[in-house]
C-alpha cells in the first residue's frame, strides 16, 4: 500500500460516505431533510451519535490523506467506519426498517470498495490482491451454496441456531448452487473470464431476488448481505484488470 495520496476515485466513496452518514445522523436526531417531491425525517437518536461520529472519523481521516499524505490514517477511518456499518446492519437487518437496512447495504458496499482500492490499488500488493480476491469468492460461493441448500428444504441448526426458509424455492436454489459452482471454479483457476462470468452471474442472481416478491425475510437477507460481497468483488477484479490475471 502507497503512502501517497489516494486514488480520486477512493476519495469520492469515502467523502460521498461520510457526507450521507452526517445526513443521516442529522435525520435520526430528527431533522426532517426535503427532497423533491417529499421529505425524510425519521428520528432513531440510538443510531445518530454513532453515525455522527462514523462520519466525523471519515472526513479526518480523508483531510489525514490529501493534506499530510498519511494514507494509513484513511485506511484506519475506513477500516473504523467499516466495523461501525457491519455492527448498523447487523441490528437492523432483521427488523421492519426497510430504509435503513438498504442505506446500511450500500454503505457497507461502498466503503469495502474504498478499502479495496487503498490496500490493493499498486502493481506491488498483486500477490495479496490475488489472494484477497480468491477468499472472497470463495465465501460468496459459500453464501450462494447455504442459500442453495436452504432452498432445497435443508435447515442449519447450530446451538441454540435454527435457521431455514420458511418457503423455500427449489429453482431459486438450483440457480443459487450453480452460481455457487460458478464462483468455485472461478476461485480455483483465478482466470479473468471465468471470475467476470461467475460475478456476472452472481449479480443476476442478487438483483432477481432482490426484485422478487417470493423472496422475503431470511432468504432476502441474505441477498442483502450478498451485496456488498458482489461489489467488493468485482472492484478488485476491476483493479487486477491490467494485471496478470489469467
């Protein structure tokens, strides 16, 4: 990693977070924003101070980066803010804010691909980028091929968890396993066409269940989460693009 200034492009995604992590923080401590045609306002005060202080923390650390050069300290907001999302999703993504749970989707999307581009964005980290870049497709398989089985009728029950679709879809899982087999084999031979068709494919696979009106409370969560794995993702095989990728 470069302890210059970052890349333009993950300048714009971290202020672009911070920015919407402010507003967001200003809206939950009940500031009512008007937009065209309508306004927000929802008052969450148990959400606003850490949103606060998330942005607040990106906004430093990107100052830290373009005016003193210290690159690691917007790795470290990053990294910050990044922990902070997950801990935001994992509270709302079972409840009934579907806003927020959405909000929290593509702020985590965004911040994992700034974080990509700040660690894997020089011909000297392609070792590591690589291999960051297997990891994470092989765990996307691994979401893809538990909501396969989950579709299929199967239940993961682990402890005190007992987790399944209460109406499961025998297609959706057939294609969920081959995006899965997909993502494998990709993960295996790491070749530059195998890796887009199978994120390709996983992208698909997301946005129709997103889209599908069958798809509701575990298995959309699920897709929810998968969203930031697609993005990240492909933003690392979009910075291997002129590398040596099959």
């Amino acid at each position: 990693m470069r302890t210059g200034t970052p890349p333009a492009a993950t300048n714009l995604l971290v202020a672009a977070a911070a920015l919407t992590l402010l507003a967001a923080s200003a809206v939950h401590f009940g500031v009512v924003l008007p937009i065209p045609g309508a306004t927000i306002g929802d008052p969450f005060p148990g959400a606003a101070i850490p949103e606060a202080i998330i942005g607040l923390t990106l906004l430093a650390g990107l100052a830290a980066a373009l005016v003193a050069r210290a690159r690691a300290v917007l790795v470290a907001a990053t990294l910050f803010a990044t922990a902070g999302t997950i801990f935001g999703l994992a509270i709302t993504i079972g409840s009934d804010r579907g806003g927020d749970i959405a909000y929290h989707v593509v702020l985590l999307s965004g911040l994992l691909a700034a974080l990509v581009l700040l660690l894997f964005g020089d011909r000297s980290d392609l070792p590591a980028a690589l291999a960051a870049l297997r990891a994470l497709t092989v765990v996307d398989g691994a979401v893809f091929l538990v909501a396969a089985v989950q579709n299929v009728g199967a239940r993961i029950a682990v402890g005190p968890i007992d987790w399944y679709f209460a109406s499961p879809v025998v297609q959706a899982g057939v294609g969920e396993a081959l995006i899965a087999l997909a993502l494998f084999v990709a993960a295996g031979t790491m070749r530059r066409s195998q890796l887009s068709i199978a994120y390709a494919l996983s992208i698909f696979g997301i946005t129709f269940g997103l889209l599908s009106q069958r798809v509701v409370g575990p298995p959309r969560e699920i897709h929810a989460l998968l969203v930031p794995l697609a993005v990240t993702g492909v933003t690392l095989l979009r910075s291997l693009r002129d590398r040596a990728v099959g």
